[in-house]
C-alpha cells in the first residue's frame, strides 16, 4: 500500500500560545478556508481551556476541522487534582488528543508507560491518540536513533490490538528539530519512518502498519512541507510554531494534499 491511501493529516499544536480572541481568531479563519487542504484532514489542538469556543467557532465556520487535545490523563475520573480525563475531552468536542509529546517526556516527566496507559485510556473513551517520538540530537549523534524510537514505539503502543493501532497516529518528532527552525532532510525523515512502519508491522501486521498515519514534526514551514510530504512514509505533519497563523497552517496542509495528489 503506498501513501496514497492513508489520508494525510495536519495537526496543530498551539501548545501554550494565544488567548481566546486569538485562539477563536484563528480557529475561525482556518475552518473558513479548509477547502484550500481538500483531502487532508485538519486538526486544531488548542490549549485545554480553549477547546469549547475553539470548536465553537470551527463549527460557526462550517468547517471540517476536528479538534484535539494536547494532553490527557490515563484516569477516566476521579481525585487527581489539575487533570482532564479523556472522556471529558470527548465531551467537549474533541476527536484527537495528543500525547507523549516531547514536552511532556522532559518537562513532566512523561515516559513510554505513562504514554502507553494513556493511549489506552483515550482509546477506550473513543478518543483517537496522536503519540509522538523521537530522539534528542544527543542521541542521534550517538547513532542511538533506531535503538530509541524503537523502544518508544514499542513501549508506547504496547498491548495495542490492530484496531488500536489503525485508530492511532503516530507523529514522529526529532526533538532536535522541535521549536529549532532545523528540520530533518526529507531522507532522515523517510528513514525513521520507516522504521516506525516496520515496528508497526511487528506489534500487527503489514497490512495494518501500512493503514496507520505517521506525522513528521519539528520545524516544518510551508518551505519545507512540500520536500516532506513527498515521502512515502510521511502522512503529515503535526505543526507547532507555524500552527498559529492561518497562512502558514493552510499552506503546510496544502503540501499534503497536492504531496498524494
Ligand atoms: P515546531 O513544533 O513546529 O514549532 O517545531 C512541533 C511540535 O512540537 O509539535
């Protein structure tokens, strides 16, 4: 199966940016113009407290744009202070929540179980997880690469049957890349990804690897998105710095559509 059959998917991180008349802003005008990224599927993962007027004015906009979250706890409910469990993301409109972030794994501490519990209880609310991996520029430089995004993938979709994993996306973040304004060569970037669909195969199988999407981010710009989206194994992009303008989100979906045209 080639890329052509796996509908490419652009994401949004927004992380900690924006207020709400920035947030709803930007939210409106992507939704307004999604059919410039006809094909490819829009999602907009705005900080937690704007996800109900984010979808709002998505669904104000009559756009085909879902919504995600940036963060989840494995709990469904409960005493666990500051958290959002995912069936309460759910419930606000979301289809998608991203997790294991590279953010998440160095600033708080997130690790491949706590990524793997997570992703089991987003799924089981109905949620569709965005987990993302990827190697420190330590690590590449010690041609440690492949060792530690197999070990990511592997502990993160661990216990994850075939129909877990094709609900699942995988986004695959060098974290020399993120937020650095250097991003990897198509050809690394290819590289890794394969190696991720090769994983997936060995958790499943081929035919249900060759079904999950796998997102490239760090850096991609609407200069570079083009170069990235001609690669087989790249399904899309999960987008941080350039997510929060209009222009250059649409421009980066737009690569995506014409990259599988
Ligand atoms: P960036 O962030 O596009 O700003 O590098 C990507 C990400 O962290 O998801």
């Amino acid at each position: 199966m080639t890329a052509t059959a796996r509908t490419p998917i652009v994401a949004g991180n927004w992380k900690m940016n924006l207020d709400h008349a920035a947030g709803v802003a930007l939210a409106a005008a992507v939704a307004g113009r999604r059919s410039e990224a006809a094909g490819v599927d829009l999602v907009l993962c705005p900080p937690a407290v704007y996800i109900v007027p984010v979808a709002g004015a998505v669904a104000e906009a009559g756009g085909d744009v879902a919504i995600g979250g940036q963060n989840a706890s494995d709990k469904e409910k409960g005493a666990f202070t500051g958290e959002v469990a995912p069936p309460m993301l759910l419930d606000v409109g979301c289809r998608y929540v991203i997790l294991g972030h590279s953010e998440r794994r160095t600033l708080f501490g997130e690790t491949d179980a706590s990524v793997n519990a997570k992703a089991k209880a987003a799924l089981a609310a109905g949620l569709l997880p965005i987990v993302c991996v990827g190697e420190t520029l330590e690590e590449r430089e010690a041609g440690r690469t492949e060792a530690v995004v197999t070990e990511q993938v592997n502990g993160s979709l661990a216990g994850l049957d075939a129909a877990a994993l094709e609900k699942t996306v995988v986004a695959y973040e060098p974290v020399w890349a993120i937020g650095t304004g250097k991003v990897a060569t198509p050809e690394q970037a290819q590289e890794v990804h394969a190696l991720i669909r090769g994983l997936l195969a060995g958790l499943a199988s081929a035919e249900t690897a060759a079904k999950v999407r796998i997102q490239y981010g760090g850096s991609v710009k609407p200069d570079n998105a083009a170069q990235l989206a001609a690669c087989p194994d790249i399904d899309g992009a999960l987008v941080g710095g350039a997510s929060l303008k209009a222009d250059d989100f649409l421009a980066i979906a737009k690569a995506f559509a014409s990259g599988t045209a």
